[in-house]
C-alpha cells in the first residue's frame, strides 16, 4: 500500500546539498525551487505559470521574483509583478544544516516545536542520504512494525509496542528493545542485552522521529521524501546530547551511529525493494501499530502535482 505525496512537513534537502542560489527539490511530481540569498532562505512552486518552465533550472532571482528561463518574465514569488504570473511560497524549516518544507495548510502535528527542541538541547548531526525503490510511507511505516526488528535486524522486543496518546497530531509509539553491547551503548560488563526503552512519533507520511533511551540516550531524524519517478530519498539525521561541556559527542561514536543506521537500511532494502506493492495485506495481532499508522496517513490530504 502507497500513498502519493501529501500535506505535512517533508525534508527536501541537507544545506550542503545546495549548490546554487535557485536550485531543484521535489516531492513526488511536487517540484520546488530551493532559493538562497544574502542567507535567507525561501521554497516556491517551481513550474512557471506562463508554459510550464522549471524555474529551478536556469532561473535567476531578481528582488522578490525569478527570471524564467523560458522568455524572461518575471516571476513573482506570493505577488503578482509581471503579467499576472507568481508562483506559491511554501513554509520551512531549516535548523542544524536540515531544510525542511510543509505542503498544504495544517499537519504541522508538533514538528516544528520538536524540531526547534532538538536543536536547543541537543547536537543536530546531519547524516546521509540513500535512494530506494520503494514508497516513502513503507519506509516510514517501518518504525511501527514491532514484528520486523527480530527476523530483519536481530532486535528483540523487551516489551511490545503501545500506542500513546497524541500530543499535537501526531502518531507515537512506544516499546523497549533488547540492544546488544556496541561501541555506543557499551551494554553491560557481562555482555548480556541491555533493555532500551524506544518511543517512535510520526509527522507525516514521510517524517519520524525515533528516541532510543537509556544509559546512552540519542535520537534518530529519519525523513522519506517522494521522488519524482518512483521510490524515496532517505535522510536520516540525528539529534545527541552534548557532554558536560556543551560539545558534541566524539566522531567516532558518531560515524558508529550513522554506519549502523545505514546498515540497517540497507537490510531493510531487500525487503522493501522486493515486495508485491499491489499485496492487500492480511494484518494479525501484532499489527496494531501498523495499522494505526495506515489510518493516520489516510488523514493527509494529497497536493495536486506540479
């Protein structure tokens, strides 16, 4: 099951991946135009109204306007300048090098509060990308799949999952996992599992945070944003307590995290790339958070494509 691109927050890009003043970004046909100038930044609609011309390719700001590349005009950005053209502005986020832009009025559902959170108490580390041949949503879905984490990844459940209450919209879970000592969480001195308590909260369709707790707490930004010809870019960031000093964790135990993330989202490629999408699912008991994450994106009202 796969939804098409919707209302709600979506990551488009990390800061270092923007390398012009007007550069592309899309979610799923959506496409926008990242511009940045005099450090300010700004998302618009990308198509020129006039014939249809991508903004993002070629475009040049002017004031409160892009050139298009196609004849020339001017193209107000929330204001008519020239010949009745503009192109919509959308909401952002950028905080801690990531760019994040809302589609749609509403289903904020707390994000931008947790995101400002994060970045006042916490290291934001931006991390990595990764393209995937499978639906933004699944991979988003994946976090409340409690039946998975064993045969896939080797993770056992302490207890199952249970929903929690909304606090602004969004959809969380909560649970506790058997972690194996790491580099990370270094576990106990017998070697033995350490239960991990683990709380999942859903933004959108294409965005989740995952805080495991603990000894060695940290928080995991793992954003799934549509692409225009199938499948999903994966940006996965995370959010670390500083240590007694204010400074961020060292390095190393920093590449350990990112290095285990991606492996992780590598095992889960081979499910994901490989699934019948038109299977109608048989859903059993431990599939009540899978569901209830089905239900919350159906609340997402889908945005017409650019």
């Amino acid at each position: 099951m796969s939804l098409p691109h919707g209302s709600g927050w979506y990551q488009i890009a990390f800061v270092s991946e923007i390398t012009r003043p007007v550069f592309p970004a899309a979610i799923g046909r959506h496409r926008l135009a990242i511009i940045r100038s005099g450090g300010r930044t700004r998302v618009v609609d990308a198509i020129c109204p006039h014939r249809g011309a991508d903004l993002a390719y070629g475009g040049r700001l002017d004031g409160d306007a892009i050139i298009c590349p196609f004849h020339g005009f001017r193209i107000g950005i929330d204001t008519t300048v020239e010949h009745g053209l503009r192109v919509r502005e959308h909401e952002i986020l950028e905080l801690g090098g990531l760019l994040f832009v809302r589609l749609g009025e509403g289903a904020d559902n707390g994000f931008s509060a947790t995101l400002h959170m994060l970045a006042e108490t916490r290291s934001l580390v931006p991390g990595f990308t990764m393209r995937l041949d499978a639906a933004a949503d699944m991979i988003i879905e994946n976090a409340f799949d409690q039946a998975h984490f064993r045969p896939v990844h080797g993770i056992g459940l302490e207890s199952s999952f249970r929903m929690m209450p909304s606090e602004r919209g969004e959809l969380a879970v909560e649970g506790s996992f058997d972690m194996p000592p790491s580099p990370w969480q270094r576990g106990r001195e017998d070697g033995r599992p350490e239960a991990v308590p683990f709380r999942a909260r859903a933004f959108s369709p294409g965005l989740i945070v995952s805080d495991l707790g603990g000894a060695y707490p940290y928080t995991v930004i793992t954003a799934a944003t549509p692409v225009p010809d199938g499948g999903a870019i994966i940006r996965l960031s995370l959010a670390l307590e500083r240590d007694p000093d204010g400074q961020p964790p060292r390095s190393d135990l920093v590449d350990f995290l990112l290095r285990r993330s991606r492996e992780g989202l590598e095992k889960d490629r081979m499910v994901w790339e490989h699934r019948a999408k038109d299977h109608h699912p048989v859903f059993t008991n431990l599939d009540g958070p899978v569901r209830a994450f089905r239900e919350f994106c159906d609340g997402f009202c889908v945005v017409a494509s650019g």
